[in-house]
C-alpha cells in the first residue's frame, strides 16, 4: 500500500473510484411508455441510453391508450417513465394517484408563462413541448378558386370557402377537442358554439383523427384546422401546404413527461425526467426525428421556419379545467348537439 502516500496518486485513485461510482449509479435499465411519434420515441431514448449507459427501451402507444394501460397495470408497473402526450390525461394520473413524486431541477429552464401550472402541478409531471394550433392551406388550391388565404379564424365562415375546410371531431380526437379548448378560451362557450354552427356551412368532413393533412395536401379540401407540425411535415414532402398562425391568437397543446409510480428504475427515471426537460433533448425531435413540437427550455431552439414559443401570441388556456372529464364530456355533447356535425 506504498503507492497510497504519494498525493498524485491518491488523487487519481479516487478519480477512478469517482468515475466508477458514477458508472454504477447511470448503470441499468429504463422503460418508457412514449406518445409522441416513433422516430422522436427511437431518437430521445438512444440518446438517453447512449448519455447514461442505461440500457433503454421503449412502448409507443397513444395517449389514451398509455393512459389505460398504467391504470390496468398499477399494482405491477411493466414501465417507469411516460414521455409525451398532451398533459391533461397526465393530470388525470396524477389525480388517480398513478405517478411518483418528483420535481427536477430542470424545471427552472420551463417557459415562465406555465411556471403556475408547474407550480401546481410540477411534484408529478413535467411541461416538455408545445403544439400551436394554426390554420392549414393549400395555396394552390386556394388560386386554383380565386380566393385569398385565411389569417383569422374568424375569415373561416366565409361563403368562399364552402365545403372547403376539415377539422378534427372532437369527440374521437384530441385535435379536435384542442381546437375547442382554444376557441372557448378566445370567445367564451357561447360565442364559440354560435362560431362552430355557422363554421359547419362551410365543413367538408370531420375527420377522425388530427393527423389527417393527406386531404389537404392534395387539394380535396383546401383548408384544416389543427397543430402547425403537420402542415411543416406536408410541406417537407414538397405538397404546396402551409401554416397559419390566427391573427386572434395562438391556441396551443402541451406535451408532459413523468414517472409511473412504483417504478422499478426509478433513479433512472429521475435522470430521464431531468434529460428530457434540457435544451440537447428537446431539439432531438427536429433535429433527428421529423418532427416540429416546440421546445418549452427556454434555452432551445425551434426547428428553422418556426417562431419560437415565447415569442408566440399564446392565448390563455385552463388545462385543469378543460383537463377534467366532467368538462371534456359536456363540451363534447354540445358540440355534436349545437353543430349538427356530419
């Protein structure tokens, strides 16, 4: 044990024993439950693994169906970590008492405008996304019939563009359901459903799910109501489709990320929590994935073309209260009732 009285040496003894220490604490496995697109779901979790020597698998579900499935499996979790999906089924959860506390220290990067919501809710889930809701067209659809593109929700119930317009329905699709959250949140209940009546004059389907855009970029209808992500996808695969931002405001979703109670990793869980809310992870989507969510670190950067979400006109939106079944239900029936949808 000669070695040990030399200074140099016991220094980079206990480097080593540092590192190694380390090592043994990132070692392991993790299990992710994702709801966000499965190249993101891919990308984020190799690089997590590849961070943490942490071997990292994941599930790709929706979030309804993730939702089920940590209700079904909540006295024998088979995952750890939920990452993605719009947050108010994440705070159906943790309402249900289905998620581990923990508030990471990466909260602090989160936009200021949710830090309420964090504030309230941030000892369970984790604000890591947002998806503005904007107005899709087909501008050579709309040359095609002499008319001027959209900047308002408000132009939308023009004659001109009968039978020219899809949205979501609402009571299959949570697009459709974030397109009255936004609306109500602009105008009240009332004025939206005087709105969305008038607005059926001119609907040429309601479509099933949000992902839908095929329809728009290919000139069936020429306009669809939705998240900005999808129309930045058409485009990229050259349709002639581009995405409006409504000079009324900006309506938005939020994607969340948080730990399944009793998790067998769930150190490891922590670290991801911690990983997913930082500026590296939050630019993976864009940057490996194909997909445009913006970053809510206040340190990331959107992909090119996109107005960063702090700097966006974002509109005020409850998502506790639009987040409660009760609400969701009764918002839904008086859509199908009010609207005659089709």
């Amino acid at each position: 044990m000669e070695f040990l009285k030399t200074p140099l040496k016991l220094t980079a003894l206990f480097s080593l024993l540092g590192l190694a220490s380390q090592s043994v604490q990132a070692a392991g496995k993790l299990t992710v439950y994702c709801s966000v697109q499965n190249t993101t779901c891919e990308k984020v979790t190799q690089a997590f693994a590849k961070k943490y020597n942490v071997e990292t698998q994941f599930v790709r579900n929706s979030t309804g169906t993730v939702l089920g499935k940590i209700k079904a499996e909540q006295k024998n979790p088979q995952a750890d970590v939920w990452y993605g999906g719009t947050i108010e089924p994440h705070l159906q959860a943790v309402n249900l008492d289905l998620f581990e506390r923990y508030r990471s220290p990466m909260q602090k990067e989160i936009m200021p405008k949710f830090k309420p919501l964090m504030d309230q809710w941030g000892d369970f889930t984790s604000v890591i996304y947002l998806m503005e809701m904007g107005i899709g067209v087909n501008t050579k659809k709309l040359r095609e019939l002499g008319v001027a593109p959209p900047k308002c929700f408000a132009d939308l119930t023009k004659p001109e563009f009968k039978n020219q317009i899809q949205y979501a329905d609402p009571r299959v699709s949570g697009t459709g359901y974030s397109l009255l959250s936004t609306l109500i949140s602009l105008w009240g209940e009332n004025k939206t459903y005087d709105y969305l009546k008038t607005l059926n004059n001119n609907i040429s389907q309601y479509t099933k799910t949000g992902m839908a855009t095929s329809n728009l970029a290919t000139g069936d209808v020429a306009i669809d109501l939705g998240f900005m992500l999808s129309y930045a996808k058409e485009k990229n695969k050259g349709a002639p489709v581009e995405g409006v931002l409504p000079c009324e405001g900006v309506g938005y979703a939020l994607g969340a990320a948080s730990i399944i109670k009793n998790a067998r990793n769930l150190e490891n869980a922590k670290l991801f929590i911690d990983f997913v809310l930082g500026k590296d992870a939050q630019e993976i989507p864009w940057r490996e994935g194909d997909s445009y969510q913006l970053p809510t670190n206040i340190n990331a950067q959107p992909a090119p073309g996109f107005t960063p979400a702090d700097k966006l006109k974002l509109i005020d939106i409850d998502f506790v209260k639009f987040g409660s079944p009760q609400e969701s239900k009764y918002l839904i029936e008086r859509w199908v009732t009010e609207t005659k949808s089709k």
